[in-house]
C-alpha cells in the first residue's frame, strides 16, 4: 500500500491578498530559513540576517497599522504566517512574535507624535525589539518588579535588572516596564529604551536544551536616561499595558506551538511512510496509526483554538480568556506531539540526524514563556469562577 505523506495545511484565509502572503512566506521558508536551521542551531547562531529578509518583506510588521509601515493584516492572518515560520524554524517565528509584543505598547498607547517618530522603524526598519518584563525575582510575579525608573525634570533615570530577555544584547530597542511610584501593579510604567543606550549592558546568553539559536540573556540598566518622550502612556499605566501586551503575545506562543507539532506530524508521517518492518510500511500498524491521527486530532484542535481567540480580537472583543487557553491547551500540545513523534521514529528519533528530538527539546520551552502554562489555568480559572479567596 502506498502513503501519500505529509500535505501542505489548508489555510482558513480571508482574502486572497492573505493567500498571496502565504505563498510567499512558504516559498521563503523552504528556501532561506528550514534548510539552515539545524546547523545554525546546534552552532548557536542567530539569523539576523533572516529577520533583515523579514522586515524587508514586511513581515515583521503583519499586525500592525499601514499608517506607519505595518502590513494592516489581522491576527487571524498574522498568527497563520507566524505558523508557518515557526514551523521551519522556532528561533525565527518566536522571534517575530516577541518583536511583535515589543512593539505592541507603542502601537497600542503611544501618542500619534510617539508612534510617527519611531514606528516606521520599528516596523519596516530593519530593526529588531525585545520586551522587558520578567526580572530575576519577578517571574510569573510580574507586579513586583523592582527596575526602577527615577524621574528628573523631563528624563528618567532607569536602573535594574531584567531577566529571560529574548534578544538580549541583539535587540535595537527594549520595551522596559519599570517601578515609577509605590509597590504594586499601579506603581509601574513603561518605557521605549534604545538599544545603543549608555547604561544598557547584556549578560552574556543562557545556555539552553533548546532554541540555541535565539540569545536570552539578562539585561541591566545602569543609569540609563530617557527623555520623557519616551514614555509610553500614562504614569502607573505600565502594568496594564503589559497585559494588554501579553495576552496577544500568548497568541503568537500558541501559534509557533502549532507550528513545532505540525512540523513534527510532518516528519513521523515522512518517516512511517517510508519505513518498513515486517515487509510493510510502519504506517500500515494500527497501533502506529491511531498515534498519528491523535496528532493530527490535537494539532487541528489547537489550530482552531487560536484562531477563534484571533478572530475576537480582530473583532474587538475580550479575548483574553482564549488567549490564556490557546496557548495553554497549543504548547501542552506541542510537547505531546513532539514527544510522540520521537518515539514513532524509534532510535532515529533521538538523534540529531532527524529533527525530531530538536522539535521535541524546543516544544518545552513553550510551557514556560509568557507566562507558564499554571498561571494560564489561573487565568482561565479567575474568568470562569473569579478571583481566587484570600
């Protein structure tokens, strides 16, 4: 019996505009960014040159107003084109999405005069962004940063610590939330930093079991200054701009997850097409069988899970519940599938010579980023049964 192997997944796109777009990220992909990725990720090497290809493809800017560079897309399209990246390569997909959430603050609170003066770019630029929220004792905690940022007449002085910075030491400019009054959420602010910034150092990168390619390291504000102008929103308005940040960044996470269990499901179907035992192929035993369709079962579900959550947002709804849900429910996903699809492949599975076990190691990483997967239930749990009792 003959398999017919992977196909490429139908795209629920609204215009063909949004089809267009999608033919040419594909194309771009398997030409420019799948072929490196293993090499370039068991060396370690960031692919700054890929995200400068991106940006002058306009696809650093997908979500974002044509007014100042952005592609004017929807989420329901952004999320799918950030699939497809993170499927050929995670360090490139989540790197759009956290360059994405970095701009999100300017985009969404600035002043017009903020957002012409530094969003063109921001989004077309060839620049690059990171988000600085997490500290080394703020983690799931965010409200209890302690970076401080000091005001004096029309600047501000920042000093601190950020911690787990995606594109630390990389990025061209930082959004920093940081301590403007007392303690609490209320007390927080945000900030565009540049990146060239007197003050600003990085640590040198984590050593991670994946996404070796994408740098995460700490960053520290040694008296760095701003103008006032730099401000984004109100004073004290910082948290909630935060959230607002996260809960579409959560998003872009579900989405890349997607993307990694699609990508494995694509090679266990490769594989157990081809492989015979017992004079058939693999893919002919039931028990083999019933593990695909459970892949495929889990990666649809979570597809469609996104997408509803992208499509209230795109519809000014709430949408922070499904966020919290889609990138919970699409990263435990991700995880079981890539695990799954190491064990179809057997031994050839857990080595280096498939991509499986690289898929399988970057999958985790997902449970944890913006926000772990046990704050998402919290959130999830406080809109359906309210906050917890104290």
């Amino acid at each position: 019996m003959s398999h017919p192997g992977p196909q490429p997944v139908e795209r629920q796109l609204p215009t063909e505009e949004a089809r267009d777009l999608l033919a040419l990220v594909r194309e771009m992909a398997q030409r420019e960014i799948q072929p490196k990725a293993a090499e370039e990720e068991d060396a370690g090497h960031f692919p700054r040159d890929v995200f400068a290809l991106l940006s002058r493809s306009g696809l650093l800017a997908l979500p974002y107003a044509e007014e100042f560079g952005g592609g004017g897309q929807p989420y329901e399209v952004y999320l799918q084109i950030l699939e497809e990246l993170a499927a050929a390569r995670l360090t490139v997909g989540l790197g759009v999405s956290v360059h994405s959430l970095a701009c999100h603050a300017l985009a969404g609170f600035g002043t017009k005069e903020q957002q012409a003066a530094h969003l063109p770019a921001m989004l077309g630029g060839g620049l690059l962004g990171a988000y600085c929220l997490s500290e080394p004792a703020a983690g799931s905690d965010a409200a209890s940063l302690r970076t401080r940022a000091a005001r004096d007449g029309d600047t501000w002085t920042i000093d601190g610590s950020k911690a787990w910075i995606t594109h630390g030491g990389v990025a061209d400019f930082y959004t920093v939330l940081a301590r403007t009054g007392g303690e609490g959420p209320r007390g927080i602010s945000a900030f565009l930093v540049p990146g060239d910034a007197e003050g600003l150092t990085a640590a040198p990168p984590e050593r991670k079991m994946g996404m070796k390619g994408s740098p995460t390291a700490g960053v520290h504000f040694d008296g760095v200054r701003v103008g006032d102008d730099r401000r984004i929103g109100e004073e004290g308005q910082g948290f909630a701009i935060a959230l607002s940040a996260l809960d579409s960044g959560r998003l872009g996470i579900a989405a890349c997850a997607i993307g990694v269990a699609q990508a494995a499901l694509d090679e266990a179907l490769a594989y157990t097409g081809g492989r015979r035992q017992f004079g058939r192929p693999i893919a002919d035993f039931q028990g083999l069988r019933f593990m695909l369709v459970d892949m495929a079962t889990q990666i649809e579900a979570g597809r469609a899970l996104y997408l509803t959550a992208a499509r209230l947002r795109d519809a000014g709804l709430a949408f922070s519940k499904q966020a919290a849900m889609a990138k919970l429910f699409c990263t435990d996903t991700a995880m079981r599938v890539t695990t799954d699809a190491v064990q179809l492949l057997g031994g050839y599975g857990y080595t280096v010579d498939f991509p499986t076990e690289r898929y399988m190691r970057e999958a985790k990483v997902l449970q944890i980023v913006e926000g772990t997967n046990q704050i998402q239930r919290m959130v999830v749990a406080r809109h359906l049964v309210g906050p917890e009792s104290r």
